[in-house]
C-alpha cells in the first residue's frame, strides 16, 4: 500500500487555520517581548498547568508519535512502560525534589544551576554540548518532517523545509519561549482531538478490547508467545524470551525506570525550562505533575492504534498494510500514517495531518526556545559579553541577542537539516550521545543537590569520564544485526547484546555509574570551596523549608503525587 | 503574560468544530466518503466535538476576564 494522500480542499482549509493561529499567537504575544527575562524565560509567569501540558508536549513530538505506534505494533502494550514506568517516577521525582532548587535557586537555565552550585568550566562544558546537540536535534525534526510532507503529500522537500523553518522562526522570534509554550499547548489539544478518531475508528472495527485480544492470540502464538503477549505490560517479563521486546522486569525497572528516565527528565533543559517559566515555587513543583497526568493516559492515544494495527495486518480482508523498504521489510514508523489513510476521510483527515505538522514544529520551537537560552546566558552573557550594571540596557541588549540567536538557531538548523539527509543515520547517532550526556549529569545533578560534600572539580571529571566510558562501551559494543558503526562497535566488535535497547541500557549504566563513582571519589579527595552560605537553596541539607504556600489541597505537590503515582499503578494493574 | 492561551484555543477550536460541522451535514449522504470511517460521519462528529470543547474555551476565557478588572 502506498503512503500517498491526496489531500482536498477542505484539508488544506483547516491547515491554513492552524498556520495562522500559530503565527497569531506569536504576532500577539510580540508586545510583551520587552526584556530579555520575558523573551528568554517567559517573564516567569506561566500558570501551572500552561506549562504542564508545554512540559509533555515537548517530549511529544512527531517522531515520537511515529516511533511509539510503530512500537505499539512491534512490541504490544509492552511500550506503554516508555510512558508509566519510564517517565512517571521521575517525574514525581523531578517535582518534589528537584524543581525547589532549580526554580528557588534562581537560575535560568540547567547549565547555570551547574555554575551556581559547582564552577564554571562543569557550566562551560555543559551549555557547549546542551547548544550543540539542541540545534541538531532540531535540524533533525524539520529534515524528518521535510521528508514525510515529500512522501506523504508529494511537496517538494526543499521548499517543506525552508517552509516550516520560515513558520518556526517566525513565531518564536517574535513571542519568545512564551510562543513556544502556547503552541506547545495548542498542539497538545490538537494531537488529542486529531488522532482520537482513529483510536475509535480501529478499535470499533477489530470488535473492541476483546475483539483485539482474540484477533492477536494467534499472531502471538505463531511466533512462540503467550496468546495475551501483546495485551500485556508486566506479565511476560520474567525471562527477555517471553516478550517481542527482549527485556526482563529488572532491566525495565532499572534501566528504563531509573537511568534513563530520570536522566531525561530531571536533566534536559529543554523539559525543565518548561517548569522553571512557572509563575511561582508552587506552580513550579506542579508543573511535572499536571503534566504526569495527561502522560499517563497518551498511550491510550498513540499506542493502542499501533497494537491494533498489529491485528489488521494479519487479518485478510482488512485491507490494511505498511509501506516497506528496500530490503523489503515493514517501515514501522509509517503506522499512524497508514492508520490516518485507513480510517480518516476528507476533513478530519486534514486535523490528522495538522496535528502531525504541529508536533514536528513544536518539536523545532522548543529546541530553538532551549537554544537560545542557553546561548545567551551561559556563553554569551558569561564568555562575550557580560552584564554591565545598566539592568535595563543589559536587558534590551539581551532580548536584542536572544532574537539573532533564533535566527541563527533556525538558520543551523537548516544546515543540519541537510547534513542528515546525507547521511541518514545521524538521528540514531544523536540520540546516543543524548544517553551519553544525559546520564552523568543526572549523576552530577542528584550528588550536587543532596550532597553538600561535591566539589566542582569532582563534578567535571564525573561529567567528562562518564561521557568517555560510555563512548568507550558503544564503541566495544553493538546489538546483534547492526549494519552501521553508528549503533556501536565501532573500536572493535568485543561484545553482543541481543537488542539495541539493552545496548542502550547498559550504556547509561555505565556512564551513570562512573560519573557516580569518579564524583563521590573526587570530592572526598578535593577541597570545597562554595561555603555553606553560598550554597543555600542549592543543596538540600544547606535550605530551610519551606512549608508550602497556602493553597486549596488538590493544589498541593504531595497530594497531586499521591494522586499522580495511584493512577500509575491502578493502570499497571489493569494492564498487568 | 498578558495574552490568555484560552482565547487562542477557544477560537481555533471553535472555527474547526464549525468549518467540520458544515462540510459534515453537506456530506450527510455521501456513503462513498465515509466508507473507510465504518459508514460514521466522524466529520459531523469531530465537529460538534470541537465546538463544544472550543466553547467552553472560550466560556473559561470570559470568566476569567470579567473577574480581572482591567
């Protein structure tokens, strides 16, 4: 079956719609744009649950979209622990714990908390690699969508491109991060109500939950798993053998619940901006949390069509299939698209689409709205050109900045853009290096914030050696079947894993447990020298607390968490 | 910031519930149309869906600003 819509007026209709709500917003918003502070932090003035649903709309950009329901079709309900287990915990843990001294502490940004708690060669080096792998990360989202618009919808690649940067780099250059997040918000309730029929439409076709279950029994037990494998999360983990996905319970739990996850939310300051543009130390907490609950209940959204999916390709007379590729194997990521062609006519078909283009462009405002944050903080404000003492010239000149920096972003972008459809395997390459960075600064972070002892010396090396060993352990490493040096192996082939996820897993362990190591070592080892004053609001045992403002109850961080966590496992329960 | 996300959500929502509520009830009788949605005017109903949800929008957005005095 070909990917291939012909698109109608009508869809066209409600895609210009949205186009110029997006830039509307941005037009709007442009009038607040008068200080640095409001341009590059959102004037700190979001309300809780603005920026809760900013906070999970970043993570839920088009390629995730894409990736997940093609998991849901490979993996079955397995995948769903990508969004409890994998993101729920952290979550919690990023709000009570964490979000008090990154909002308290004042910084601006997760490179500047480095430098306030630690020195500025372990900010140096973190706002270099965070500005770098940022703007690639976006020039990797607009060369994805380029590409989809070329083979969905037949526009030519080059002018998709320098179409959607134009529209990205509109509205962030002229609303800033609260653009950014509006539109975050906007996609989010388009991505709900865009892709809702299709969890209806399919579901309704292959004769509901049981329907589902009874259609997957077979396909399940044909390739030697339980009948119920791809309806299940836990049940089938005890062994890596019993599940499609190859994974035991305590690598999830390990490695996936903790390492990765924890190094992903707690640390990425494209996710934490989010929080930190709150309004208050309250709303900040709740930020994580308002957003958890949306999370939970997005695989009903996105998953489940590809499960089902799962159960059409098998079932003649449904007419439904994947595009494959030269090697004649199914193109997994190509689920929703084929789901959206199965079931949308003219009209809502328009929404589904609108809804993906929303989430790659969010996707590039986010990173850029990161980007020039960090740029114009951390390095520019910090190595070129440092604040004078005018605070009202400083913030026009800042604001000024923080502008040529989205041009400048945008126009990288572009350039990586182009570099990725050079080589295509750049996006997995990224990703790998993301673990790789990811991973030690959580490791620092976490030691930092609850361990008053950390030095900043201790603190860079950890960053450093972290980042080397898990290099060095993805180039001594590679999953069975790998084709290319960018999955690891790379230094020479000394050990197998079965898949790339356990690869990964173990990557981060390592990095992780280096970091751990080499900091806790090291600051035994080397002198302090932050007093305990200067760390106050920094470290944990070094800040009084706060008892929490006076607010209704359902408003409070740990009854939002009690809620939040009680929902996490009455689901897991249900989907045991 | 002094821009409500309400209001944009509200009106995007609501011209969407109506452009897919009228090309809904013209396409009432098109079976060929919705042969793939399982014979559902899902346009009809992703209309009126979203009118709905962009009408409360829009009413939060009035309350809101009527308690803020200006």
């Amino acid at each position: 079956m070909s990917a291939t819509f012909i698109l109608s007026w009508i869809d066209y209709l409600i895609m210009i719609v949205y186009f110029v709500f997006v830039l509307g917003i941005g037009w709007a918003l442009k009038r607040y744009m008068k200080t640095a502070n409001a341009f590059l932090e959102a004037g700190r003035s979001m309300p809780a649950w603005v920026a809760g649903l900013a906070f999970i709309s970043t993570n839920l950009g088009a390629l995730e979209v894409m990736g997940m329901t093609g998991s849901g079709m490979k993996y079955g309900m397995l995948t769903t622990h990508f969004y409890w287990i994998g993101a729920i915990p952290a979550m919690v843990f990023l709000a009570l714990f964490m979000m008090p001294f990154y909002y308290g502490s004042k910084a601006r940004s997760v490179p500047e908390y480095l430098k306030l708690r630690y020195d500025e060669k372990t900010r140096g080096l973190n706002a270099i690699l965070f500005a770098v792998m940022t703007i690639l990360a976006s020039g990797i989202s607009m060369y994805a969508l380029a590409i989809l618009m070329e083979k969905v919808l037949g526009w030519n690649f080059h002018l998709s491109l320098v179409l959607s940067a134009a529209i990205v780099l509109g509205y962030t250059y002229l609303g800033g991060l609260s653009s950014a997040i509006y539109n975050e918000v906007l996609q989010f309730f388009i991505i709900v109500i865009g892709l809702l029929p299709i969890v209806i439409l399919s579901l309704k076709d292959i004769g509901g939950w049981s329907g589902l279950q009874a259609h997957l029994a077979p396909i399940a037990t044909s390739r030697g798993f339980a009948p119920d494998t791809w309806t299940s999360t836990w049940r089938y983990t005890q062994t890596s053998t019993e599940n499609p996905m190859g994974v035991e319970w305590y690598s999830i739990l390990a490695g996936l619940g903790f390492v990765l996850s924890f190094g992903y939310w707690c640390t990425n300051f494209l996710i934490v901006q989010r929080a930190m543009s709150a309004k208050s130390q309250t709303a900040a907490r709740n930020v994580p949390l308002i957003g958890a609950i949306p999370k939970m209940f997005i695989p009903f959204l996105i998953i489940i069509p590809g499960v089902v999916a799962m159960a059409l390709m098998n079932t003649p007379g449904k007419g439904f299939s994947l595009p494959t590729n030269e090697a004649g194997q199914p193109i997994y990521d190509y689920t929703i698209i084929m789901l959206l062609k199965q079931y949308l006519p003219a009209g809502v078909l328009g929404l589904g689409i609108t809804a993906l283009l929303a989430s790659f462009m969010s996707g590039m405002a986010g990173n850029v709205s990161a980007f020039n944050t960090v740029w114009t903080y951390d390095i520019y404000q910090s190595y070129i050109r440092p604040v004078t003492g005018d605070k009202e010239a400083d913030e026009k000149h800042y604001l000024k900045m923080g502008r040529y920096a989205t041009i400048f972003g945008v126009a990288v972008s572009i350039a990586a853009a182009y570099i990725a459809s050079k080589f295509g395997n750049i996006m997995d390459f990224l990703q790998t290096i993301f673990s790789m960075i990811n991973a030690p600064l959580f490791a620092v972070i976490f030691l930092g914030m609850f361990w008053k002892r950390t030095t900043g010396h201790a603190a860079f090396t950890g960053l450093l050696t972290g980042f080397l060993i898990a290099l060095l352990h993805h180039g001594l490493t590679y999953p069975v079947g790998a084709d290319t040096f960018f999955k690891g192996g790379w230094i020479c082939k000394f050990h197998a894993y079965p898949v790339e996820m356990a690869q990964n897993f173990w990557t981060a362990i390592f990095a992780f447990s280096t970091a751990t190591i080499i900091t806790v070592g090291l600051s035994l080892v080397t002198k302090r020298k932050k007093t305990d004053e200067q760390l106050n609001g920094l470290v944990y045992s070094l800040t009084p607390r706060v008892s929490e403002e006076k607010v209704v109850w359902y408003q409070k961080s740990s009854v939002l968490a009690a809620f939040v966590l009680t929902i996490l496992v009455v689901l897991s329960i249900i989907f045991w | 910031m002094g821009l409500d996300i309400k209001l944009p959500i509200g009106l995007m929502f609501s011209i969407f519930g109506i452009i897919l509520t009228i090309f809904g009830l013209c396409t009432l009788n098109d079976t060929a149309l919705y042969e793939r949605s399982l014979g559902i005017n899902v346009n009809l109903w992703s209309g009126i869906f979203m009118m709905i949800f962009g009408g409360i929008m829009l009413t939060l957005y009035l309350i809101k600003k009527k308690q803020k005095p200006v």
